[in-house]
C-alpha cells in the first residue's frame, strides 16, 4: 500500500496528527518506537500484579476541553471517562481543606470571603471558553473571539503573584497555588496565571476526569478509531534516522525538537537547526507510584473524596518550592500532585487494596531521590498514609526521560512554557509544525499549544501538512 504520510510517536499528539491526516483522505502510517501505544498515556503493573499504574498522564481535563477530541467518536470504541466526587482537594496544616469542585458556585461558596472574587476570575473564563476554545488550544493567530480573547489574555498573560493579590483568604490562595503550579513556573513569571486559568475553567466545565481501567484506555480508543478509518500502526519502530523511512509526501514527528536534531539534522538549514538548539527546558519531576493497603487516610473528609490532591499547603510555600526548581534547589516540602484513581475506578487494584500516584517538581535532570521527601508531605496530610504503602516504583527526571525520551530532564511539558516558549515553540517561525526541510514537520507537546493530553498540536501541525500539500499540487 502506498504511504502518504508517516507520523513518529503515538503519543496523544502523533495519534491526533494521524488520526486528522487519514480523515483527509490519505494513506497514513503511524510508527510508534516502543512495543506500546500511547506516549504519555500508558498504564502498567508497575508495582505488583493487579494494580494498574497510570505511568504518566492519569488526570484529563485538557482531553476534555479538546475540541479534537470532542469531535471523535471515542466513547464508541471503549473509552470511559470517570468523573471523581471532587476534582481537586487542597489540604492545609490546620486540618481544612479548599475543594475544587464542577460547580463553580458550590466552589466560591466555600471561600468565604472570597467567593465573588473567584467568581470575578474564572466565570467569565468558563461563560466565555466555548467562544475562545479554539482560539486557545491553537497556535498564535487573529481570533475568531478577539474581544473575548483579549479579555483572558488580561488575566492569563499575568503573573500567578499579581492574581492571588485578589484573594484574602489562606483557602483561596492556597487553592490558586495549586492551580498555577501546573505551569511548573516561578509565580513571578509573565503568563504563570494561564494555565491556573485554564484548568480551573476545565474542572467547571467538563470536570477532571480519569479513565476507566488507565489513561491507556484514551490511546487505544484512538488507536482504534485511527485504524477503522483505514490507518496503520507499526510499533517497536525506533526511528533514528529519517532516512531510514519508507518516501511519504509528509513525516511529522511526535518528539521533542532535540530528538528531531538528531534524526533529520542533515535536512535543516543552519539557521533552523541553531533555533532548534537553543531550545529551553523546564524544570522535571520525580514520580512515585503506590500499591496500597486501603485508601489514603486524609485529615479533611475532602480530600478523600477527590481524585486530585495538591499537597503544598500554603501559596508562600508552593510558590517558594516552585522557584526554587529554577534555581537548582531540592525543596524538602515540594508541591505534590497526588492521583487517587482507584477510589473511583474499581478496575485499578485487587479488591479492598488502592493505587496512588504522585510526582513533584525538581530542577531539571535532578538525580536525588525525592521518596521520603514526598512521602513525608503526604503523611503530613494524611497520617497514617506510610504504613498503608505495600509497593512502590519511583522515577526520577532522568529515568523519566530514558522511559520516553520526550521527556528531556524529566521536563513534561515538552519544553518551558514561559512566554518566551509560550507561542513560539520550537522556535520563531511563521507555522512552528513546519521545519526548515520539506515535507519534514513537528508535531509534539514542544509546539502549540504545549503540554498536556488533548492532542490539539497534533491537529494543528497536521491541518499544516493538509494547507502545504493542496497549495503544493
Ligand atoms: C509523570 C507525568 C504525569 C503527567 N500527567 C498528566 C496528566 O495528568 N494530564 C495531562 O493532560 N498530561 C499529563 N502529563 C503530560 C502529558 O503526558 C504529555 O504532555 C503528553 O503525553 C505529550 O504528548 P505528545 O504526543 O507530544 O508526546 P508523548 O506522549 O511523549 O508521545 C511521544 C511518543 O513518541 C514515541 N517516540 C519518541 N521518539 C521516537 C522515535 N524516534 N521513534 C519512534 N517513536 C518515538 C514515544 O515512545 C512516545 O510514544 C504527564 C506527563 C508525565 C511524564
């Protein structure tokens, strides 16, 4: 059969550029280098036999909010979402917690004091989010929604610290702290607000879904839809050298544009391959998965009913922790991600037993390991929570990158998302998917619009693949 296409990586981004190319009516072929599908969305007996591990991504509220993936048939072929009592729990010292829940009245309503200003923040981000969707998740263009979308790049294009100045109250800041930390930035930084904004908007919106029996559920009903559309999947097909690819009208790889030097360098010009070289990581971070007795004993009654937990306590804490990764030091009270999946997904771990997984921010490529410092945050929250543990598996940034070498010094995001990167990753170009040498693109998480589970670079980089091969003919 003659290719027109070949993506490398079936990550959430190679599976959406795939899947777009072959609605287009060409003949695609998806080449994956492991024996597995799905990037950063693949889950594994990590620990013991019957706990089923989320190896990387396991909350998807930037799925949901995806207007790709909105518009595929996925729960058609096997995949279910699971919408947690609470999507996100905030614990403190004094033994309360801040809760994010779908309504975003109830939410408010539980901030006492500053409940109209949470609304003044994230009600018009969520009212006006079906308008600005694709404006948002899409690279730097003129938007369909200017207005609207002048009125959140106010707010987004802010710092994390100019924004909590709205709020009194510790509840509220600390809530914000755990939204904000998701951009793996310093507070202080230019456009640390968005992706608070973004995923706060989520959770009232869609909710902060896990997936039914792991986040591999969401790769294989991709695949799946890929390959009833006519697609074909290679996997154990390590790419080291674009040369050694079948000829195809169009390769687009799902990999970071480091990895990219090194498998089509000799097609670039000088000056696209010293852009792609001067390309900025983020900090990493350090996982751990749990096999557990019983479920987390958290202090405050919320946080065991949630499937998100940001550990950190205060904003002056989490924002302390958060500087510091850029600054190369280990925080001995990190911000932690924490993921009860199995509190809501019975599929996850043999009867009466639970999973957990949790990862905190490190300085890039970091060796030290982090277990006791990250246990010992949840314990702080949770007492008890140590003698539960039965297994464990940890990662650090640099296993993280061996496991997928996307993930360079453990960064996630597939590079720094600081507004220098925000828009123009890889690099400054009129269409960042495309690179230097025909029929050559990028189409990873290290493009717009960035990290994260929702496939829109893979739609974007392959809608530039379909505008360059019509003007082409
Ligand atoms: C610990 C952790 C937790 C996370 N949690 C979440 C979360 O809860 N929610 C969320 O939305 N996001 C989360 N993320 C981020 C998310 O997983 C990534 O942003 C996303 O997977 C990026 O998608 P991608 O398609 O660009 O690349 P990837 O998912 O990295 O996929 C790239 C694929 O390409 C393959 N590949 C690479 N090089 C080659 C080659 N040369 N030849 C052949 N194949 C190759 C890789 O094996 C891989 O399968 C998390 C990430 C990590 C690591």
């Amino acid at each position: 059969m003659e290719i027109d296409a070949i993506v490398v990586g079936a990550g959430p981004n190679g599976l959406a550029a795939a899947i777009t190319l072959q609605q287009a009516g060409l003949q695609v072929l998806l080449a994956e280098g492991k024996e597995t599908i799905g990037g950063g969305m693949r889950t594994a007996e990590l620990t013991l036999p019957g706990f089923h591990h989320d190896v990387c991504s396991s909350i998807h509220p930037m799925a949901t909010l995806s207007p790709f993936f909105k518009s595929l048939p996925l729960a058609v072929h096997g995949l279910s979402l699971i919408q947690p009592t609470i999507a996100a729990a905030h614990p403190f010292d004094n033994g309360h917690a801040a809760v994010l829940k779908h309504s975003i009245e109830e939410t408010a309503g539980l901030l006492g004091e500053d409940a109209a200003a949470y609304l003044q923040l994230i009600k018009p981000v969520v009212n006006d989010w079906p308008y600005m969707a694709e404006d948002i998740l899409a690279p730097l263009h003129f938007p369909k929604a200017p207005f609207r979308m002048l009125q959140f790049g106010l707010k987004a294009m802010r710092t994390a610290d100019a924004i909590v100045k709205r709020f009194k109250t510790p509840e509220a800041r600390g809530l914000w702290a755990g939204m904000a930390a998701h951009s793996l930035l310093p507070f202080s930084y230019t456009s640390s607000a968005a992706i608070g904004l973004v995923l706060s908007t989520a959770a009232h919106l869609d909710g902060w879904p896990l997936i039914q029996g792991g986040s591999q559920g969401l790769a294989d009903a991709l695949a799946s839809y890929f390959i009833s559309i006519g697609g074909e999947i290679r996997t154990g097909l390590y790419v080291e050298n674009v040369d050694q690819l079948p000829p195809a009208r169009a390769i687009l790889f799902d990999t970071g544009p480091k990895q990219l030097l090194q498998i089509a360098g000799h097609r670039f010009s000088s000056f696209y391959k010293s852009q792609l070289s001067k390309y900025r990581y983020g900090p990493g971070v350090f996982k751990i998965d749990w096999a557990l007795d019983g479920p987390i004993p958290f202090t405050a009654e919320e946080c065991r009913l949630a499937g998100t937990v940001h550990l950190g306590n205060t904003y002056e804490e989490i924002a302390l922790a958060e500087k510091g990764n850029w600054q190369g030091k280990i925080s001995e009270k990190p911000y932690v991600l924490l993921a009860q999946q199995s509190l809501f997904d019975i599929t996850r771990a043999p009867e009466g037993k639970h999973t957990a997984w949790a990862y905190c921010h490190v300085p890039n490529g970091a060796v030290v390991d982090m277990t006791a410092i990250i246990e010992n945050q949840v314990e702080r929250f949770a007492p008890g929570f140590k003698k539960m543990i039965i297994a464990r598996h940890v990662m650090n940034p640099q296993q993280m990158q061996a496991y997928n070498p996307n993930y360079i010094g453990g960064d996630i995001n597939g590079g720094a998302i600081d507004i220098r990167q925000l828009f123009t990753r890889p690099a400054l170009r009129w269409s960042p998917y495309r690179t230097s040498a025909k029929g050559i693109y990028l189409c990873s998480a290290s493009t717009p619009p960035g990290g994260g589970v929702h496939g829109m670079c893979g739609y974007h980089a392959a809608r530039q693949v379909l505008n360059d091969l019509s003007t082409s003919v």
